[in-house]
C-alpha cells in the first residue's frame, strides 16, 4: 500500500488502520526517518562524550600546570592560562556543534509536500549526511581520549580543525535540507 494520501474515503481509512493512525513501522520512508533519528543520537552521543572528556582533561592540566597561588607568585603562568581557556573554547564549541546537530530537523509528513519531492530518496540523501556525521564525531571522540594535558598545546589546532569541518558538514546537510524543500 502506498504512503501517499487518497482521496477515497475507504483507502483513507484503511490507511490509517494500517499506520496506526500516523506511523507505520513497515514503511520505508517511516524507517529512513527513524534511522536519521537514531543515527544522529548517535553523532551527538560521541560529542557528548568529547565535551566531558575534554572538562576531565581540562580540570588535569590545571592540576598539572598551575601551581597554587602564594604570596610570593600570585599570579597564575599566563601561557597555562592561555591554554586552560583554550581548552574551555574547544569545549564549548564541540557541545555548541552537539546541540546544532540534536536539533537538527528532518521533512515532516504532511500532504502537501508529497506532491512536490520524493520522501523517501530525500530520507535517505540525508541518512548519509548524517553517518557522515557520526564518522566525523566519532574521529573527534577517539582524538580527544587518546590526549593528555601535556598534548594539548601541540594537538590544540588539529582539534579545532575537526572541530570546523564537523561543523561545515551539519552546515550542509541544513542546506542541502533548506534546498530540497
């Protein structure tokens, strides 16, 4: 049976008996959209994990780098405490790419676009958009828990590029989404 409205009234009831008035588990556009769910719960899974990796890594540099203030230094090292606030930016720029790619929106069913687009080419199109983005993430998350807090100065800048080209890949699948609608 097509997912594509009727304008019988009998079809029309009989498809919703069988989609259980809204969703069918046995259709193929319902399980691409399911999966673009699940596959970006995934991405922001291992972001998720980065972003606490990353505040347990930033927590041992400040152990391990700046001493505790005295009367005699009662300054922090300025260049720790450049690269403490570093570590502090990466932070809050891969939960800000997690939150984007959470959020993320997918076509909704309704009837009038399904005379304009092929739902379920477009699911798709999408579903490799977002394993894209889990292999991105999930390279992200391997990099940060293999650093240590003496790594971070010199792995600092390939973090933050991985960071941008995650970030450039949710850009496009927004759209490559604004473009199909």
């Amino acid at each position: 049976m097509s997912s594509q409205p009727s304008n019988n009234a009998l079809v029309q009831q009989l498809q919703l008996l069988l989609t259980g008035y809204g969703y069918n588990f046995y259709n193929k556009t319902d399980q691409a959209r399911a999966d673009d769910l699940l596959v970006r719960e995934r991405a922001s899974y291992y972001l998720s994990q980065a972003v606490s990796t990353l505040a347990q890594l930033r927590s041992e540099y400040h152990i391990r780098f700046i001493p505790p203030l005295t009367r005699a230094n009662p300054d922090p090292p300025q260049e720790a405490m450049a690269q403490l606030r570093a570590l502090e930016a990466a932070q809050q720029a891969l939960a800000k790419v997690e939150s984007s790619i959470r959020g993320m929106s997918v076509p909704s069913q309704d009837r009038i676009w399904w005379r304009f687009r092929q739902e379920q080419a477009l699911l798709m199109q999408l579903l490799n958009f977002d394993l894209l983005l889990v292999r991105d993430s999930e390279q992200i998350y391997q990099y940060v828990s293999r650093m240590t807090p003496e790594d971070w100065s010199n792995q600092s800048s390939i973090l933050h590029q991985m960071t941008q080209q995650l970030a450039r890949s949710v850009t496009e699948r927004e759209r490559f989404l604004l473009l199909q609608l």
